[in-house]
C-alpha cells in the first residue's frame, strides 16, 4: 500500500505546489448552506452543475475514503497586459478542453494513484476550497476566496483539485476560518463595484461581475454596466485590491508565453465581429461557459466593455457591430456604448440609428443621445 508520505513526494514531482488530505465525510455545513441559500444558488441546479450532490463524497464515490487535495498555481507567470484587463487571470490559461497541462499533470497522478491500487476521481462539482480549508491547506478571504498558507506567497492564485479516493488516510487538521489580517479595512467589499460583497464571507453571486459575465441573462441591467468596467469574462476586481497579495504581485514575473501567443485572437474588435466559426476554433477552447449559442453575450460584454474604456477608437467598430448584429441585446449595448463614449463620430451613428431602430434598441439609442 503506497504511504502518504509517497503521495505527497509524488504530487510534487508532478508540479503540485502543495497537498492536503481530508476525510470523505460529507461536508454538512456547506450543505446547509447551499440549502438556505437557493436564491443566490437555485440557477447551479437548474443548469445541472449538482452542487448538492457535491457536499457528499460518497455520492461521487462509493467506497470514498479520503479526499486528496492538491494545489495548483494558476498565476505562476505574468499575463498580457491587455487580457488582465478584461479577463479573469483564472481563465486565461485554463486547459479544461484543450487538455494540454494541467490536465495531463492530474491524468498523471490518478495514474500513479491507480498503479498501487487506488481509484480516484475528480467531481466538479465537490466544493474544492472548503475541502482545502478542511484539510488544513489555508484560510479564506472575506471575498469568499480560498488563500493558501504555503504557496503563492499565501495568495488566492491557486486552484484546489479534489481528488476521491478510495483508501484511507490519516487527515490535516481543517483550518476553516477567516484569515484576513485585523489592519485591513475591507479592501475587496469596497472595491467590489457592483457590491456582490456583503462582508463576513458572503456573496450575492447574482451582482458578482465574473457570474454576471457568463452566467447573466438578458441585457445587462443599466444600473450595473459602468460599474462592470471593462471585464468581459470574469474578473479580478478583490484580488487585485486585497493586501494578503501585495508580495505576489510584486513579483517581477516572465511572461506565461502560452497565453501572450493567443492574446491577439481576444483583441476586443475580433471578438465584437467574430462569427461561430472563429468562435469555436479560438474562443471557445480557452473559455467555455458560453457556447456558440451565447455569441451574442460575448459581443454584449464586449461592447460594454469598449464603452467603459471610453476611448473614441471604438466607436467605428461599436457603429458596425449595431448594423450588422440581428440580436436586440447587442444593438442596445452597442448603443450603451457609443452614448458613453461620446464625441462625433458616435453621435453621428446614433444620430442614424435612431430612424431605423425601434422598441427597446430605439429607446437605448435614444437614451444614449441624450446622454
């Protein structure tokens, strides 16, 4: 029977820059807490994401003995500047589809895990950062984010892997608590811009820009379109802000070149006027919770996201994009944008649009001259 001790050498050898371990006792209080929270949570079930089903390792396996939790960096290399701005750093590398790293650093562990006898598996939908916090691995953050105690230089940039296997191990000592330091004055609830913070550790993920980016429905509500700023697929808003990573990102970092090699297909103009099939060769393997179904809402933030840097470069694309897009949701945000941007060239467009629109498109253009 392989030891921990070999489990814990080994994970290193395949990258892993720390590991836990945790029982596979269901984890009741995130349980209840999913229960007592459905208006904020119901949408996960509904789309079949089973967070319920999640909280009991046994339902995922059903000899589960032990959860092994092994912890990724994901911001080990500086990215380009122009995607920090409008992607969340978690995304930018994320190998879920193209399988091309991290993937086949897990596929290699369950490997050697399967090669002394031991089945594993790797659930989505476990709660990763509480089974890290209950193997003893780190602490969270009052924006509701795990924080390692070894690696990272104790930051947020790390992504926890559960891993359920089926033989028993001896367990951390769970460090689940708060472990943001007494000097700091909620940096992240007041920088959050749409206030999906609401202290203590909780969130209205409803007003939460990465959730509302890929997750939202319909047009972006006016009241939060400035305060999304220029993120287009998720956001680092409270990671950004928050001092526990005041040493990380001080840090003089290469650059992550993977990521710099793509970052011209996510200019912001390709994507405004991309079809389904530059979407699906180039968009989508990097960034998969909208499907080709959702264009329209990458076009939406897009848009959006070209108003609230309000520089006048893109009023010509935003006035293209309003004539050749059918979908409502992306003329009227194109509109947003154009009225936010100001100066001639947008005036002038809206002035046209105005004559050929109507219903709720005409009524944000309307809205946007009169801005």
């Amino acid at each position: 029977m392989v030891s921990k001790q070999e489990i814990i050498e080994k994970s290193k050898e395949f990258g892993f820059e720390d590991v836990g371990f945790t029982t596979a006792d269901p984890f009741e209080t995130h349980r209840k807490f999913l229960a007592e929270h459905q208006a904020e949570y119901g949408w996960a079930e509904a789309v079949g994401l089973e967070l319920m089903k999640g909280t009991d390792p046994t339902a995922i396996m059903a000899d589960a003995q032990t959860v092994i939790v092994l912890m990724e960096v994901y911001f080990r290399k500086a990215y380009p500047r122009t995607m920090e701005g409008h992607f969340g750093r978690c995304y930018l590398d994320d190998d879920r589809v193209t399988k091309d790293g991290l993937s086949q650093r897990i596929k290699a562990f369950r490997g050697f895990l399967r090669d002394h006898g031991i089945d594993s598996k790797v659930p989505f939908n476990l709660p990763h950062r509480v089974a890290a916090a209950r193997a003893g691995m780190g602490t969270f953050g009052k924006n509701c984010l795990f924080y390692s105690s070894k690696v990272a230089r104790q930051s947020s940039w790390v992504l926890p892997i559960a891993v359920v296997i089926n033989q028993k191990l001896e367990p951390g000592v769970p460090t689940l608590k708060m472990g943001c330091p007494d000097w700091c004055r909620n940096a992240c609830i007041a920088a959050c811009p749409t206030r999906a913070l609401k202290g203590n550790g909780a969130i209205d993920l409803r007003k939460c820009i990465s959730f509302l980016t890929y997750f939202g429905t319909g047009l972006t509500p006016k009241d939060l379109r400035a305060p999304m700023g220029t993120y287009v697929y998720g956001c680092d808003r409270c990671q950004n802000v928050c001092p526990r990573h005041a040493g990380w990102l001080a840090a003089d970092l290469s650059i992550n070149e993977k990521v710099a090699a793509k970052a011209g297909d996510f200019e912001l103009p390709k994507l405004l006027h991309m079809d389904k099939a530059y979407f699906e060769s180039k968009i989508w393997p990097h960034m998969f919770y909208m499907g080709a179904d959702d264009i329209w809402r990458w076009k939406m933030n897009v848009a959006r996201a070209m108003g609230n840097t309000q520089d006048t470069e893109y009023a010509k694309d935003l006035a293209r994009a309003f004539s050749e897009n059918t979908d409502d949701r992306v003329r009227a945000m194109c509109a947003w944008a154009l009225g936010r941007i100001g100066g001639e060239t947008a005036r002038s467009a809206l002035g046209g649009f105005l004559a050929e629109s109507s219903g709720d498109v005409r009524e944000e253009v309307a809205d946007a001259l009169g801005g």
